[in-house]
C-alpha cells in the first residue's frame, strides 16, 4: 500500500477535511446545513477513500468524525458510552459486503429516521438527564426540552433496568412542519428548510418553553449506559421500550435473513417513503442478536454490527397529487405537479416542474400515480419517470384559456410552449416578473413571497421593480393594519429590502430578467463588460464575439435594453440601488485555454461551483448550452440531453474520471 501521499493528494484530503468540519459545524450545532446530503456524502466518501489509501491521514480525518463540539450556549456532559456514528453504504453491492462477513443472518431492518439524535439517562425509572450527540464523546444538556416532548417519558412503567440510557431521534412530521412554516410565513419569521433542522432548532433551544410550543416527537432504538440486560434481540428490545412508555418504528421494522429480503425491504420502503409520515434517508439494518453486537463491537467511530442502507440523495418516489398550470412573467404556461411532500437531499419537495404538455404525454403520468423526482443541486425539482399508475386515472387536459385572466392561449409554430397572448393585462405577468426580481438569484428579498406581492400589486402599491425600494415608506402604516401583518414583519420586510439594495451586478442582470439570460449567462456578461453601462451599450456584434453569447441571445439583449418600457423601468429603479460592478474577466492560460466546456449531469467527487471553477482555472470557458463550437462536454451521472447533443454533433464527453486524470496534471 502507497503510505506516501504526493502534495496533491494531501491538499485534496486537507480541503475535503476542512469542508466536512464547516459542514459539520453548521448542521450539528448550527443547525442550518450548507449542502445537500449528496454533495455531503460525495465529500466524506472520497475523504475515506483518500484514508483508506494512506492510513497515516485517518487520524484526524472523515474516519474520526461523528458531529460537531458541544456549543458552549449549553451545559455539556461526557457520553458514559461513546455516541457513535452509523457507516454508510449506498447499494446493494455494499451491503452484501457486510453481510456476507456476518456470523448470522438474523437481521433486523429499521427505519433511517432524519431527526436529532438524543440520549435519556434513567435512574430506577425516572428521567434525569438527556443528551445530544454532540462530538460523540460529550453531549449538551437538553434534559428540560427532552422533557417536553410527549413520546420521552419522564418516569419508565414496569420492568426496567435500575439504570439504562435510551437513545433514539427527535423528529417533526411533515404535517407538524409544513404547520410550523405556515406560521412562521404569516408573522414574518425565519422558516425552515426540511423537517429536520425544525426539530434540531426547536430542541436545542435555551428556552424549554419554545420547545413546549413545537409540535415534537420521539422513537428510541437503541441504547447506552446499562446496569442490567433482560433481551437478546434487538426485536425483543424494541418490546422492553414500548413497554416503558417509548414509541419505536416497530410499524415499518422488519426481520430478515438473505440479501434478497434486504434488497426487497428497500425496494418497498422507497414506494411507501411518501406515506410514512416523517422524513427518512434510508433504513438501518442490524444484526439481530445482542450478544453477538457485544462480540463484532466497533471501529473507531462506528459499530461493525450495524449500517444505514441510505436512500439516493437526488432522487425519491411519491404521489402525485395533482396536476395545475402555472402562467409565467413571459406568460408561458407550465404545468406543475403538485405531490405528496418528500424529503430529497435534505429539502422538502412538494412541487416539481413537468415542463410543457408534451412532456406530460411523454412521461404518461396522471393524478395519482406513484411518480419518480429528482433534485439535484439548485435545479428545480423534475418528474423523470412513473413508479405506479394509479388505477382508473384520467390523462390531463391541458387549459385551452389562461387560468389566470381567461386570455387566449398560442402555440407558436415550431415551438412546445403554450403562452398567454393577454401580455399587458394578465396579473401573473406582472407578478411572475416581480417573483423572479426578488428571487434568492436575484435581489434576494426574503418576505416578499407571491403571496405578498400579489396582495400589494392587488392594492395597487406595487407597479414595478422601483416600487419594492420604496413600499414600506409610502405604505408602511398600512401593511401594519393588515391581517397577518405586525410591526415585526414589517420591520423584517423592510430590513431585508434594505439589504438588497446592494447587489452584485450578475445577479442584477439575472433579476432584471432579460429573455435568454439565465444565471450563467449573466456571469459571463458581468465577467466580459464589468459594468452595467458596457451592457448597456454594446452593439449585438460585440455581445456575439463574447464566449458562451450566441446570436439569439445577442439579440434578446439589444432588444431588452432598447425597448422604451423597459428603459423606463430601470431609470426609476437605478436610483434605489448600488450595483457592485465586477473586474472584466482575464482569460487564464492552462492546458485547456479557448475552450468551450458544458458540464452536465452530478458529479461524485465535486459540486456543480467547484468543477466550473477548477475548469475556469484551467483556462476553459465554461458555457450552459452545447453546440457545434462546443469542445468537451463534462458529463456526471444522470446527464440527459445536453450529453445526446453532445454525441450527435461528434463533440468529445470526458467521464469524470477523464476530469480527474486532467485535474491531476495540472498544478492547480
């Protein structure tokens, strides 16, 4: 085995430890992720791979971590047995390696349950101290929170064990969560991103009483401390806890004993995934015999007798619940699929785009089929694919008259879009093009939902992109009075407005919504001009000779910025704003300066940001469309047609691994 790593390897494992300690901060301690769970998993799996080539790197590396530090907000107190981690396996190849290594294969199956872990000290029955994780080795105290909760017994009934610690994971339900979201909305407060960082912000909170006022619960599944054991099975221990009071996943458990079973729990778990209740992120499979647990015992920060058989992070099965057609800023219509809420990748979907009415035919689905999603990274959430026709659906009928304001609805030649011709009367225009403004991309002002700006376009105190800088002086008093309204959200509104008025300048043009110009694309502008005036002001031609601007694009540009209703619409919203212009970019010299790259598809090992990044530093021009000009095409897993037109065109597609061998060739 190679104990040498070169300096490229250690500044990737030293880079790769670094982001999992951030990581980790903020979603153990934080409780506000950074990353998805792909991007997550992708990092420590490749950071163990690093370890298990180089030993020497484990010390104080991925192989080492279980949380985070105890914040010091909170008393903290050590762990009288370590809390570790689970190891993580992600397909059935993974788990026949463990399995096929087991003494016996007696197994028992778990849900994953995606909450917060804790553990509850029990003295002769009664509840005297609960813990967080923590880093594993120390917890926070949390014992009056814990005690909040209605499934965490103060006081074991029956036959217990002088003194036991009983662990398990504080959840939220999706109902539970969806309500506390809607509150939080309404008064103009913070709302969570999944269900998980609700249940680990209202637990870990200093006051016992904002606990109280969550909709909390618990299940136990394993435990500590133990003065006395009277099962030999994890099934059997599972009967002990429901008869001291705690509630388990007994509902979704199972017993099995050959991969085949394993594989097929799995299977039907991830078809029923949206009806259970509460988020989980795969199953937990443990071997089911106690003595023998005691006997394989652990690795350094996780048991040899026990995995978590994880879920795909981008992808999940839920219902469709619903079809409806939503009337853009340009006034196309798209149809959106309205499906049982489900957690993928750490984000709670309940939406996701179907395209056009082509693709509805396309994919086959109809209201109440079982319905594959997939996330990934930032992109909206999409249907790929039917798991389960619903018996007797009716196929979609697509609206032949808007839904908003009733106009007539074209198709133009050649084209798969369906759009509102009722351009200057339609109230979805105008508020798709004010949503799109304030857009996390763009001006990013949280409080001013479709929700809000369709209350105050209804009023007549929003017009355009202007009036945002100046509603709450001019109607400031009067939001107050309305229903839903305080002077808390008020202020939060007005202070988040505030905040947006300095902007970058590629998210101003992304705001600003010029036809064609999506995130990328106003990247590379700012990059190329550097201020808004060059933008302004270049002739088609010159836009044209900018890589990654091609001759339609070139021309929606010119178009957008000589009309006369938009020219009068930045001239009254530039005085409320300061835009920080950018450098003109400098191209970089590197193995693969002038050319054009697309990535497409998820990569393992990088983020969509740090593969364009490293490209950029190669000297590529990264750009978000293929075509003949193009070069290579990046393409990760699942990539779709920008791979196809890749192919057709004869345009040569590196694999991640070809990314790899050329990233290790240059000195970075």
């Amino acid at each position: 085995m190679n104990t040498t790593p070169d300096l490229l390897i250690l500044a990737e494992h030293a880079d790769l430890i670094k982001k999992l300690n951030e990581w980790d901060l903020a979603y153990h301690q934080n409780d506000a992720p950074v990353v998805d769970d792909a991007t997550y998993d992708a990092a420590k799996r490749r950071a163990l791979e690093i370890e298990s080539q180089y030993p020497e790197l484990a010390t104080h590396g991925a192989s080492s971590h279980v949380g985070a530090a105890v914040s010091e907000k909170f008393k903290s107190y050590p762990h009288s047995v370590p809390m570790l981690s689970i190891s993580d396996v992600f397909n059935e190849s993974e788990v026949a390696d463990w399995f096929n290594k087991l003494a016996d294969n007696d197994i028992f199956i778990e849900l994953k349950v995606d909450g917060v872990s804790f553990a509850a000290r029990y003295e002769h029955g009664r509840l005297v101290r609960g813990l967080t994780r923590g880093s594993g080795v120390a917890g926070e105290d949390i014992t009056e929170n814990l005690k909040t909760i209605p499934d965490i017994p103060h006081q074991l009934r029956g036959d217990f064990p002088d003194i036991i610690e009983v662990r398990g994971e504080v959840y939220m339900s999706r109902t539970d969560f969806l309500a506390l979201n809607a509150a939080a909305t309404d008064a103009g407060d913070k709302v969570f991103a999944n269900p998980r960082n609700a249940a680990a912000g209202s637990l870990r909170q200093l006051n016992p009483g904002v606990t109280a006022s969550r909709r909390l619960s618990a299940f136990a599944y394993t435990y500590g401390e133990l003065s006395a054991r009277t099962w030999a099975t994890q099934s059997e221990y599972f009967d002990k806890l429901e008869s001291w009071g705690f509630k388990t996943t007994r509902t979704w458990a199972h017993r099995v004993h050959s991969m085949d079973e394993i594989q097929r729990v799995y299977d039907d778990t991830m078809m029923i995934r949206a009806g259970i209740p509460f988020d989980i992120d795969g199953l937990v499979l443990k071997v089911n015999n106690v003595d023998l647990q005691e006997r394989m015992g652990a690795r350094a920060n996780s048991p040899r007798w026990e995995v978590a058989y994880k879920f795909p992070a981008a992808r999940a099965i839920t219902v469709l619940r619903d079809i409806t057609v939503q009337v853009g800023r340009t006034g196309v219509l798209t149809p959106v699929a309205e499906l049982e809420p489900i957690n993928i990748g750490g984000v709670l979907v309940s939406r996701a785009t179907l395209h056009n009415a082509d693709e509805i035919v396309r994919l086959g689905v109809n209201v109440g089929d079982k319905v594959i999603v997939q996330r990934a990274g930032d992109v909206i959430p999409q249907i790929v694919g039917v798991a389960e026709d619903a018996p007797n659906a009716a196929p979609f009928v697509f609206p032949d008259k808007c839904p908003v304001c009733g106009g007539n609805i074209v198709q133009e030649s050649g084209q798969v879009a369906r759009r509102c011709v009722n351009t200057l009367g339609c109230p979805a225009q105008r508020i798709g093009e004010l949503e799109h403004f304030v857009s996390r991309k763009g001006f990013d002002i949280d409080g001013l939902g479709v929700k809000q700006l369709e209350l105050f376009i209804s009023r007549g105190w929003i017009n355009n992109a202007a009036d945002i800088f100046t509603l709450i002086a001019r109607h400031g008093d009067d939001i107050r009075r309305l229903d839903g309204f305080g002077e808390k959200s008020v202020s939060n509104l007005n202070a988040a407005i505030e905040r947006a008025r300095n902007i970058d300048l590629h998210r101003f043009l992304f705001a600003i919504g010029i036809p064609e110009v999506g995130e990328v694309t106003a990247k590379i502008l700012a990059r190329s001009f550097g201020t808004l005036d060059a933008i302004r002001n270049a002739p088609a031609w010159k836009l044209k000779q900018t890589n990654g601007i091609g001759d339609v694009m070139a021309d929606e540009i010119v178009s957008f910025f000589a009309d006369a209703h938009n020219v009068r619409v930045l001239d009254e919203l530039l005085p409320q704003v300061k835009i920080r212009e950018s450098e003109p970019a400098v191209p970089q010299s590197g193995p693969l300066s002038g050319k054009k790259v697309v990535l497409t598809g998820t990569l393992a090992n990088y983020t969509r940001d740090a593969a364009r990044e490293i490209l950029e530093r190669m000297g590529a021009r990264v750009q978000s469309s293929v075509s003949a000009k193009t070069d290579i095409v990046l393409a990760g897993a699942d990539a779709g047609s920008k791979l196809t037109r890749a192919n057709e065109l004869g345009v040569t597609v590196w694999s991640e691994s070809d990314f790899v061998d050329a990233v290790n060739k240059f000195e970075l």
